[in-house]
C-alpha cells in the first residue's frame, strides 16, 4: 500500500490509516482469483448477477487474448 501512496501523490501510510479506521483496526486483505475458460456457447451464457466487489482496492485484469469483460451486457 505504500507504493501506492507514493504513486498516488499521497501522503506516507494514507492508504493504511483510511482501511484501518484511524489505527482502532488493523486493516483486512484478501485475494480472490477467478478464471472463465471460453465458452463454446456464448449466445447462451447470461453471466453473472448483478454484484459489487468488496473492498476498497480492486485489480481486475483481463487476458488480452479472450475478449468479453462487460459491466452491462445488452444494454
């Protein structure tokens, strides 16, 4: 998080002091990865229901070979 801060422009430990409440908690991290192979079917599939990702900090990365990242599907 300190790379970020820095990269950021923002003051040293910003990030750290916003997640843990002002030092009353000591912040949680976690790490979820998910892989959709391709889907033969496309036409058929409805994805996922609508969701918000928990947490403050997100990395979403998409394979530059396999198109189809959508927030919005048909609209």
């Amino acid at each position: 998080m300190e790379a970020m801060d820095v990269n950021l422009g923002l003051e040293e430990r910003y990030i750290k002091k916003a997640f843990s409440g002002n030092g009353r908690h000591k912040p949680l991290f976690g790490t979820k990865v998910s892989h959709y192979p391709p889907c033969p079917r496309p036409d058929l599939v409805n994805g996922l229901r609508a969701h918000t990702d928990a947490g403050g900090v997100i990395f979403l990365f998409q394979d530059y070979q396999v198109g189809g990242l959508q927030i919005l599907k048909d609209g």
